[in-house]
C-alpha cells in the first residue's frame, strides 16, 4: 500500500513541477513561447492556475497519508533493533578482516607484555 502511494505522490511531483514550469511569471519563464496555441492566454492562465491547485491539494493529501502510514506501521522504529544479534560486538568489523598487521605473522598470537607498574604521582620521574 505504501509502495503504492510513493508511486502515486512522485507522479504527482513531477506533474506538479512541470505546471508549476509552464506557467508564465513576470520575468517570462518556459510559457512564453510562439504566437500560436490551441487557447488565449487569459484562458490557459485559468487552467494552469486550476490545475495547480488541483495537484497541490494531492500533493497535500497523498503527504498526509504517507505520514500516517508510516505512523502506524509496525516495523522498528530505532536502527539499532534492526543489526542482528550475531553482529553486535562479534568482534567481526571490517578492521578485523584486514588481517595482522605488516611486522606480524599471520599465525602467531602476539605476545603477552608485561603489564606496567602501577605509577605513583608523587615520584620523581627517572627517564627510565
């Protein structure tokens, strides 16, 4: 149904665009043209004029139902309840598909360093 809509409200965008184009403004706009056409210009003013209102109005309505559609539909509305458990803190990131780094072996775990002393504020540092 919402697919539907979409379709239907990006139809009437671009008819309404096109309209909104063809209309003559002050400054000339694409309605000016040859001095022929198949109606005076006070009539196709009319037209013009009622057929955006026309597609205005849809416009309005087809946004309207858009939003309360959306509304009331029953998916998710946080992005985070969309990844799936076996992805969140996998450890399986893109950086962890790069592979070991350049001095690294691929095999070999890196070795466990000693851990470092626990530093005391109040010493006098030694360069060490």
């Amino acid at each position: 149904m919402q697919t539907v809509l979409i379709v239907i409200h990006l139809m009437i965008v671009l008819a309404l665009v096109g309209v909104v184009l063809i209309q003559r403004s002050e400054g000339g706009g694409l309605g000016v043209g040859g001095g022929s056409g198949f109606m005076s210009a006070r009539g196709t003013a009319n037209a013009l004029t009622r057929t955006t209102a026309i597609l205005a109005t849809l416009f309005f309505i087809t946004s309207l139902a858009l939003g309360i559609l959306s509304r009331y539909e029953s998916r998710p509305t946080d992005i985070l309840n969309r990844i799936p458990a076996t992805q969140q803190g996998g450890g399986n990131g893109i950086l962890d598909s790069l592979g070991p780094a350049p001095g690294q072996s691929g095999n070999a775990a890196p070795s466990a360093a000693p851990a470092p002393a626990p530093v005391d504020p109040t010493a006098v540092p030694t360069g060490r």
